[in-house]
C-alpha cells in the first residue's frame, strides 16, 4: 500500500482509492444464498478481509503522505446475495468509496466464478446469463455507491477479449444501465478490462447516466493510473466532463 502511494505521487495522481475485495464463500443470517456451496475454484481464490488491518493499513498510508488524498473503500462482491455478511462490515463504517462487482454468480445450486459460465455455457449464453444477475444485483443491493467493470467476463473471453462485441448485448447493458442510473449511482471505467468504447460509455449517458469514476484496478503498484489518459479521452468523446473539483466523478 506504500508503494502504491509512492507510484501514485509519482503519476501526478492527487488521490488514490483502495478498494480491498470484499468477496464472501458461504452464506449467514440475512444472505439470500445461504445454503448454497461456492465451487472449489472460486473458494480458493477468496482471502478474508482483515478490516481493522486493513483501516489501520490506511490510516499509516495517510500519515506517511500528507499531500495525497487517500480514500478508504472496499469492492463489494455479490451484495445482493450476501446482504447480511456485506452490511455486517459496510453499514456503520464511514468508507469513503463502495464499489459493487460480480465476480461470481450462482449456477446449477453453487456458486461459481463469472469466467467459469465458458466451461458450461456457449460464450454468447455465458454473457447473457452474467447479464442477467448484473441487473438482479444493481435492483437488489443499495450497498454500493460505484458499479465496477459491469461486464466482468469480457477479460476472460475464451476467443480472446479483442473478440468481444460489446455491440452483440447493447440491450443488457442498456437496461443494466437504466437500473443504475434510475439510483442515482456510477459507473467504473475499468482500465484493467479491456476499455469501454465510447459508444458504451454514450449508452450508459442515454440511460440517465450521470458519472463515471475511473478505476485502473490495480493490484500492483505499477498499473496505478494505468491507462487512464486513454479512459480520459473516452469519456469526454460520450460528452462526460470533470466534475466540482479535481476529486469529484466526472459528470455528464
């Protein structure tokens, strides 16, 4: 997390948000998919988050960097099935970035990773499934203020991810659009995934959408700010600006 800083202040970022996973493998009281099994490959990729490591973690990071704005988040994964795990950390903690994600969904009565849909599913069926539970998610959690990278899988396309069609689900991503700009919320431009085109991004205007924020999803130090000149030339071609001050989402 200090490197990341540095590599920050040295991109000329004025913030950095870190926005650890917060994933879960089985379900607890108030979780919609309590009962069901997480498929072993998903299960082994999730670690525990250690909050009060984690929040002491930042607030070294802050002390260290005075000049750099650091936001304290988490990435909230499937919050529409673990509602009651997910608040039992999010509600009643001041974080300063909530971003919700889909990097599992429930299919055949276990709970598997997105990319895994390829080894069930054709790549076109795959997508439109993904794309279904991205809407039940957005209509089933307020929990989180940013939607992350809504079409996940797309980095995993079996093809090659050059081969994905973002023109082929223009109605799923549209309608997942509408649902989150009807709650007032955000959406990712993701750096890691493949970048959203512009015509994407202009759906997501058209729907009533009214932000973006930018996440390079980093992981490592050295991908912070990751492409970011580009998602910026992206966003102001679909007609989004900078927004009140240099912290701010840009709005449309």
């Amino acid at each position: 997390m200090m490197r990341t800083c540095e590599q920050a202040i040295a991109n000329g970022l004025p913030a950095v948000a870190f926005t650890e996973h917060l994933e879960f493998t089985s379900g607890g009281d108030g979780d919609a998919i309590i009962g069901v099994a997480a498929d072993a490959r998903w299960w082994s990729r999730i670690k525990l988050l250690d909050v009060p490591g984690y929040l002491a973690a930042i607030s070294e990071c802050r002390e260290r960097f005075p000049d750099l704005r650091i936001l304290a988040g988490v990435e909230a994964g499937e919050v529409h099935l673990f509602a009651g795990s997910a608040a039992a950390i999010i509600r009643g903690r001041d974080w300063d970035r909530v971003l919700g994600s889909l990097h599992a969904v429930p299919y055949q009565g276990r709970l598997i990773a997105a990319d895994a849909l390829f080894s069930h599913l054709p790549e076109d069926a795959a997508m439109r499934y993904y794309f279904e539970e991205l809407l039940l998610l957005i209509e089933g959690s307020d929990m989180f203020e940013v939607l992350a990278h809504p079409d996940f899988p797309r980095r995993y396309w079996p093809s090659g991810p050059h081969r994905y069609q973002e023109k082929l689900y223009e109605e799923e991503y549209r309608t997942a659009f509408r649902a989150l700009a009807a709650s007032g919320r955000v959406l990712e431009i993701n750096t890691k995934s493949p970048l959203s085109s512009v015509e994407l991004v202009s759906w997501w205007r058209e729907a009533g959408g009214r932000a973006v924020s930018f996440g390079s999803d980093a992981h490592f130090p050295d991908r912070v700010g990751a492409r970011f000149k580009q998602a910026v030339d992206i966003v102001e071609a679909a007609g989004f600006r900078p927004g009140r001050d240099q912290f701010d989402f840009w709005r449309a």
